[in-house]
C-alpha cells in the first residue's frame, strides 16, 4: 500500500499543518517509507493473538476521587499569551 | 405522515457526580471562576500524564449494572483527534473499540391514561470520557475567552440502539434515563448546567424499507427541546422526501427561539477524528469482584420496586411505574403510605399521583419543594380512611395544609371545624330545618320531579357546611320524604 499526495494533503490539513508542495511530495516519500515498515509488520501472521492496546502488559492504576489541586490560575496564566477576567483569550473561533 | 416510519437513536452525555476530574485532582464543582479549576493536566501542559479516577470507573459499573448491561472486563481508552481551542490537547480522552458497558437496556412507558404503552430501548454501549472546556464568543477584542473548567470532567456516554420510532418515545426514553442516572447516584441530572444533554439520530423510511439516512441533533439540553427538535426534523425530512428531495446526512442545531433545525456541518467536513489507543493509558482492568461488590451496594432499582409496589400495595402496572418514575416520588409515596397504613396505600397513591401532582404542576413546584410534606399527606389520607372527613373536605384541608394554615391535617380539621357529622340526630334535625325551609322542593318531589330530590341533597350539605356523609345525607332523607 502506498499513500497518494492528495492522503498526505489531507491529514496535513487535519493535523492543521501548513505543508508546500514540496513539503508534500518529500512527506510522501517519507511516509511511504514507513508504510513499507508496516507492510513488513503486517505480513506476520497474528491469528489467534489478541491485539494489545498498550506495548506494556500491565493494568491502568487509578486514583482515589479527591480533590488534589488547588487553584494556580496566576502561575498558570502568567505565561499565557493573552488573558482577560481570567479567560485565556485566543484568535475568534465560531463554529 | 402514516405511510412514513420514523427512527431515533438517542446518545446522551451524563456527567459524573465525582468530585474530581476524570484525569486530575481538580475540582469538578460547578460555578468557580473561570479557570480557577483547571490545573496542568487539565491545560495539557508538556509532560503532564492522566491518571484514571476510580470514581468515574465505579459510576460506568452502576450504571452498567443498572441497564442489565455487560461491564467489560477490559476496556481501553482513545485519543479523539480534533482542534479546538477549548480542547488544549488537540484530543478527547474518550473509548472506542473497546467501551466498559456493552448492551442493556431501559424499559420505557410512553404515553397517558388508555393510549399507554410499555417499550424497552435496548443500548449499544456506554463509554467514559472527558468534557471539553468552554469558549465565550462575546468580545474580547474580536477574541474568543476560553475557560477550562469544564476540561477534564468526567462523562459517561450512552447510546441507543435506532430503538425509538416517535419524539414521544425519545422523551420517555429521555426522562426514563434521567431519572435512572439519578436514582443510582452517578449524574446529578441539572440539564440547565449541561449535566445530562441528548444528541438524536433522527431519520424516516417506508415501512419496510431499509434505513433513510440519518441527521444528527445536537446538544438538546431540555426535553421540551428534545420533543421539539425531534417533531420538527420529522416534519422536515418528509416534505423533503415527499417534495422529490434527498436527505444528505448532517449533523444540525436546534434554535430554541425560530423551532427549526439548522446545518451545523455536512458529511464532506464531518471530523475525521483518527481514534487511536491513547499511549498514556493503560487497559482499564475490571475484576469480577469489585463489579459483585458495587452490585451489593446499589439500591433497589426502578423496576425491582415497581414489583414490589404492585406487589405489596396492590397498584396497577401503571400506578406503579408513573410512582417508580424517580427516586424522590417513590420515596415520598412510601413515606405517605408509612403514616396513612398500608389499607390506604392506593388512596395514598392517588393523592400523591394525582392532586399533589396537579397542584405541584399549577404553582411550576418540583415533589422536592412540595409545601406539603409526605408525612402531612399521609395524615390527611388517614383521615379519609377512617371517616374522619369526606374527600371533598380533604380537598379543603390539603388546600389548608399546602397554604401552610397548620401544621397537620388534624390541626386543621381541629381548628376548621370540619369534622364529618356522622351522628345521625344531628343530620335529621338539619334535614328537617331544609324541609322546612324549602317546601317548594318537597312538593315538586312529591308531585314526581326526581330532580327536586338532589336540589334538596345540596341544600342539605350546604346545611351541614359539607361536613355529613353525602350518603348519609341521602338515605335519611329519602326516608323523611318516603
């Protein structure tokens, strides 16, 4: 399987990065590279094994159901670019 | 509308009533200011991890357990991938191949009175995931604010199977769930603060056909909205299709104030969301025991006790289901039925369905700040019981008592006179005074105006202020005019 410029096109726009044309065709190279690897990957015969979801064997850990953190809303926002009334503010988004 | 066949699966977003964050130890309380909640792993600030809440995961069981449902013995949490800036990590932690609830369902009643029907919509899944945060569009400069607050609390996620064929069905599907979440404890259910909001897959078909494709509503956040969406995109889908139109699948908004739908995104700029195992988080592993020790901890469910109600106090499948409805109704039906005895317990159940209910509904009360207690209400029910009053004065002393005028239906009875006369040498002496007073009427009667004879009945309650057995009433005076 190999991708096509316009795949590479797309998940570059969904990933919101901005890539020239040449960008795209030497991403393609490079993706397609990768492609090559999962291929080989692929070929492997897996039945009867159960995918894993994690590449360590072991179970989630959980925390208790308390409240830990306080309020550090001046450290946080000391480094924000832009704050108002204790909003981070960000370029107009409206769906 | 007859030849067409509507089908609605209903996604609902429950948040958890954890204290803190499905992935951090911030507050989940409602109402701070912004971003007073929202700590570093909430902001996705680099090199912070998620750590699960074990609060959250006990919520996904009971309600896993409630619906009959399987609870996986594995389940694994997702990246959703998409940008928006009230999603600091470019992703929602959220499930998908592999959710912790599989299956079950929630049996429903729609409609009222002869028209009712029993239905069981039967679930898909039910995943865990976290809330997003909140952007504000007023203007800050030509900016959006963004508050993370809500980032990072904890969601259950459940989805209908395309079970629903009406918006009346998608309404009591929606209360029944409502009321579930609640009863179990798991969702406080305020829908005003985004608690519990629907999304409802709606589309039409001919009978028999196969699926018509499907637009997606967004966001309903009362079930009054719920009913309105639903009755509009039916409408709407129909003149389409009859007018020689194609449905294109979409999701749409509901715009409360015009009661239409509008296009919010299309299929060609649907997301692609590029789910993929989040490597930040191990499999979820549930062992069999802490399932079987949630299960002992859960209370007596909605349908457990409307067997027993029907059961025990002798209602009918409909009394007990509209009784079973919520936890506060139950309770308070039973804390009625607790006071006034069990030989009371369907009067009980039909002051509480039916004049509590009716006056609730006149002064817009919920049950939980009803002015009349279930202790009052079972003490007025007592009276009727046992002859006390007539149930036209119980009308009077619940007025009395919902208006605060005494602390109990007997102190009320007490002061107000209103005793039922039941000595009959009191009543013959009233009914002699209408006889006399009325001589008109008697010889109407005598002259064969059977109507003459109940003008003569009211005179005598009105004598009596409404306080003698009407029965009483008539006998006696069928036998002083015999």
């Amino acid at each position: 399987m190999s991708l096509t410029l316009e795949q590479v096109r797309r998940v570059a726009h969904l990933a919101r990065i901005d890539i020239s044309e040449s960008e795209a065709e030497s991403t393609l190279g490079h993706l397609n590279g990768i492609f090559s690897l999962i291929e080989a990957m692929q070929a492997v015969d897996t039945r009867g094994i159960e995918p894993m979801a994690h590449a360590r064997d072991v179970a989630q850990r959980l925390r208790e159901d308390r409240v830990t953190e306080e309020n550090r809303r001046a450290a946080f926002q000391a480094v924000a670019p832009e704050t108002e009334a204790g909003l981070y503010l960000v370029p107009k988004v409206i769906e | 509308m007859n030849h067409w066949e509507v089908v609605i699966g209903i996604e609902t977003h429950a948040q958890l009533a954890t204290r803190s964050k499905i992935f951090s130890g911030a507050s989940t309380a409602f109402g701070a200011a912004p971003n007073t909640q929202a700590c570093a792993v909430d902001l996705a600030l680099p090199g912070v991890l998620p750590v699960l809440n074990r609060g959250a995961v006990e919520c996904a069981i009971r309600f896993g357990l409630a619906i009959g449902a399987e609870i996986a013995p594995k389940s694994v949490f997702a990246r959703k991938n998409y940008f928006y800036p009230d999603l600091p990590k470019g992703y929602q932690i959220s499930q998908f191949e592999l959710p912790v609830v599989v299956g079950g369902s929630v049996a429903i009643q729609v409609g009222q009175g002869e028209q009712v029907y029993e239905k069981t919509v039967h679930l898909t899944r039910a995943h865990l995931e976290e809330d997003a945060g909140k952007s504000l569009h007023e203007d800050f400069h030509g900016k959006s604010g963004i508050d993370l607050n809500r980032a990072g609390t904890p969601l259950l996620e459940i989805v209908t199977e395309p079970d629903m064929s009406s918006s009346a069905e998608a309404v009591a599907y929606a209360r029944a769930l409502h009321a579930l979440v609640r009863w179990i404890g798991i969702c406080d259910g305020n829908m005003q603060e985004g608690s519990f909001r629907c999304d409802a897959n709606v589309s039409v078909r001919r009978p028999g056909a196969p699926l018509g494709t499907r637009r997606e509503i967004k966001n309903l956040n009362s079930f009054r909205f719920l009913q309105q969406a639903i009755d509009y995109e039916i409408r709407w889908q129909i003149e389409t299709l009859e007018d020689g139109g194609r449905i294109q699948q979409a999701t749409v908004l509901f715009d409360p104030d015009t009661g239409e739908t509008r296009v919010m995104r299309t299929k060609e700029d649907a997301h692609d969301y590029r789910y993929f195992p989040d490597p930040d988080l191990l499999p979820l592993l549930i062992p069999r025991d802490w399932v079987e020790r949630t299960q002992a901890a859960l209370p007596e469910l909605p349908a457990a006790k409307k067997r027993r109600f029907m059961a025990d106090y002798g209602l009918s499948a409909y009394d007990a289901t509209t009784l079973t409805a919520s936890l506060e109704i139950a309770d308070f039906y039973e804390a009625t039925v607790a006071v006034a005895g069990k030989a009371a317990a369907k009067p009980c159940a039909n002051w509480v369905m039916v004049d509590l209910a009716a006056r609730l509904n006149r002064d817009e009360r919920e049950l939980a700040d009803s002015p009349v207690s279930a202790a009052q209400l079972g003490g007025l029910v007592a009276r009727i019981a046992d002859n006390t009053i007539s149930n036209n004065i119980a009308k009077k002393v619940f007025e009395a008592l919902w208006n605060g005028e005494g602390a109990s239906a007997d102190e009320i009875i007490e002061k107000q006179g209103l005793k039922q006369i039941t000595d009959s040498g009191a009543i013959e002496q009233l009914i002699d005074e209408v006889l006399a007073a009325n001589a008109a009427m008697v010889a109407e009667f005598k002259a064969g105006k059977e109507k003459a004879f109940n003008a003569l009945v009211g005179q005598a309650m009105k004598a009596t202020k409404g306080k003698a057995n009407p029965q009483q009433v008539n006998e006696l005076l069928k036998k002083k005019l015999s």
